[in-house]
C-alpha cells in the first residue's frame, strides 16, 4: 500500500468521446463552513501520548499515504499494530476503494477476487469502477460475459472511525499537551482496545469514535497534513483538526449508546457491452 490510488483519469475514446472518471460523491452534500485556524506542529512527548509506554516510533500524522507527515512519536504497538488494524480502512474510504471485491460470472466457475476496485464518477453522475493493480487473468472472459455479480465490502465505518479517532486525539494533543480528564482516559482506553484487538475483525467499535463529526471535501483547499480548524454548523460551532486539507475532525464526541451497523455489504448485477478500446490520457494522482 505504499502508493496512493489515482484520484482522476481522462479516457478518450473511439470517436473523439472522452470519459471523466473522479473521485467525487454520488451525493454533493450539505455545504458547510469552515474555518482554519493554524497548522498543527511537530512535538514530542516523552511517552506515547495513546498508552504512556516510551514513545521510540515515528508517527504520520494522518497517516503516510494520504498525505501525513511525522509530526509526533507513539510506541511501536501503537504506530503500527493499531494503525495496521484501523487505517485501511480509512485508506479505502479517503481514496474511494473497494477492498477484494469478488466477481462471479457464468463464463468462470467460482468466483474470482480482485485486490481493490476504485470507484470513481462521471460528471453525469455514472460510476467507473477501476482495478488497482494486475487484474485477475480471467477478467477478460468474466466482463466478456455480459452479466456480472459483484459481491464486495466497503470500508468498515467503525474502524475507519477510530483511525480518525487515533489521528484528531494526536492532533489535539500536539496542540494542547496529553489531553486530560474522562473523555481523554476512555479515548484512550478505545484505542489501546483496538490495538490489542486479536485481529482486524476484533476490534471493538469506540462509542467516542462514532461520536465524531466527520465532514469531508473533495477539493483540498491545503497541503498541510493537520490544521487546526473550526467547524461551523447550525447548532453550533465545533472544534477539531482538518486533515490533509479534506476531513474535518471534530475534537468532540456526540456520544450515543448505540452503536451503527458497520459493515456494509454491496451485491449488484452488471451488465457490461462489448469491450471498447480507450486511452488513458491523463491520471491526476
Ligand atoms: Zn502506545
């Protein structure tokens, strides 16, 4: 996962046609208003500033490869084993990929599974579904087929959560110091949860994870990997970190004892024409 999924991809066609394929919403959204305030630092704390072991590991700040940079140090577990079980999933959503989608057709038997799909859009609003990577070998005679059922999940919402969880906490405590008090402490103890979690599918859902305000724009507006940022909503105005200039973070929890459904599964049926030759003519990254 060391390089970051194209954004955009102009195609042209037989006959002069060009296709647009974005990273963009099915759904533009609200639009809100957003203050920044100022980056956020580097600084260094003695101890991991999520479990107090010593802090001996080079934290991105959010992660690497949607744009981080080392802004503080945790310890090894907390770097890497938390970030291995919580960030692709954040991956996946941030670049608008679908993780070993399965794909079945009559003209294979069984299914077969890709590494990831990009979905991206149209202008008009079609989806493009893009392979990252090599696709399978027997591709060609899947899509050739006609009909195709994709079975496939998309990111994990709770634990895409807690990634966002783990990189505003950090961001606030390299603005405030180690955040103190009983929010502070269950954050905390929701990350050193999923951390020593027994695997990926174990990690337990955060009710202060759930509880973030979450808001995002497809047209980073900065190259800095976390600002300080105010976000103003009709209720209110909330506080929090703008990551890589495209996800607002709030630093405060709407906390509710129940928590979502958060596997999403998706089953469609495709039908696909005749396979039409195009060239890439340019690939935003
Ligand atoms: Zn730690």
């Amino acid at each position: 996962m060391a390089q970051r999924a194209p954004e955009s991809m102009s195609i042209s066609m037989p006959g002069g046609a060009a296709i647009d394929a974005e990273l963009r919403p099915d759904d533009p959204g609200e639009m809100v208003e957003l203050t920044m305030i100022e980056p956020v630092r580097r600084r260094v704390f003695e101890c991991c500033p999520i479990c107090g072991d010593p802090a001996t590991s080079e934290e991105h700040v959010p992660p690497k490869r949607i744009g981080g940079k080392k802004l503080t140090l945790t310890c090894e577990p907390c770097n890497n084993r938390l970030g291995s079980y919580v960030e692709p999933d954040l991956i996946d959503w941030v670049e608008g990929a679908i993780s070993r989608p399965l794909l079945r057709s009559d003209a294979v038997q069984g299914p077969r599974k890709e590494k990831r799909l990009l979905v991206r859009n149209t202008p008009a609003g079609e989806f493009i579904l893009l392979v990252d990577g090599h696709a399978h070998p027997d591709l060609a005679a899947i899509l050739a087929s006609g009909e195709i059922d994709l079975d496939a999940v998309l990111p994990n919402w709770g634990r895409c959560k807690l990634a966002l969880l783990k990189h505003a906490y950090l961001a606030a405590c390299l603005t405030y110091g180690v955040l103190e008090g009983e929010v502070a402490d269950e954050i905390r103890r929701d990350l050193v949860s999923a951390r020593d979690a027994k695997s990926r599918q174990d990690v337990p859902m955060s009710r202060q994870a759930m509880g973030l305000t979450v808001c995002r724009t497809y047209e980073p507006t900065t190259d800095e990997p976390a600002i300080r940022a105010v976000l103003h909503e009709p209720a209110g105005a909330v506080e929090g970190v703008l990551l890589v200039g495209r996800i607002f973070v709030s630093w405060s929890s709407t906390v509710s004892e129940e928590l979502p459904q958060v596997d999403r599964r998706v089953s469609r049926t495709l039908q696909v024409g005749p396979p039409i030759p195009g060239t890439v003519m340019s690939v935003r990254p």
